[in-house]
C-alpha cells in the first residue's frame, strides 16, 4: 500500500525535468546507503558488546578504574 507522501511524489515526477529527477534518484541513494551503514554500525556494536574478549577487557578496565570511584570526586 503506497502512502499519501509516495503517491504524491509519484502524481509529480512527470513534471520534474531530468535533472531535478536525478537530483531525486541521488538524494534517495544517499539517503538509502546512509541507512545501509548506519544499521551495518548498529551490527557491529551489538556484536561487540557480545564478544568475550571485549567484555573481559571491561571488567578489566572498570576494575582498574574503580579505585578513583571512591576518591570523592564521582558526580563533580
């Protein structure tokens, strides 16, 4: 089912000249491979966040830095 907003766009292509049509055509690729990296970066994240080793080197990490938690200056 098309929406209100595709239906319109497609209602006024004909009168758009050719390069205001592929000014649409690399505004919507852009747009498109933008998204693309964008849940390709999400991906990446989430696998990382499951890895053993970069979960270990976090509790290594918040360990060596938990001693500063108790120097009085957390909030500051």
């Amino acid at each position: 089912m098309k929406s209100n907003s595709l239906r319109t766009i497609e209602k006024e292509l004909p009168h758009l000249t050719q390069e205001e049509q592929l000014w649409l055509i690399e505004h919507l690729a852009h747009h498109l491979q933008k998204e693309q990296r964008r849940e390709q970066w999400r991906a990446s994240l989430d696998a990382m966040a499951k890895d053993p080793q970069i979960q270990d080197e976090i509790r290594k990490i918040n360990m060596e830095f938990s001693v500063t938690e108790s120097d009085g200056l957390e909030g500051l």
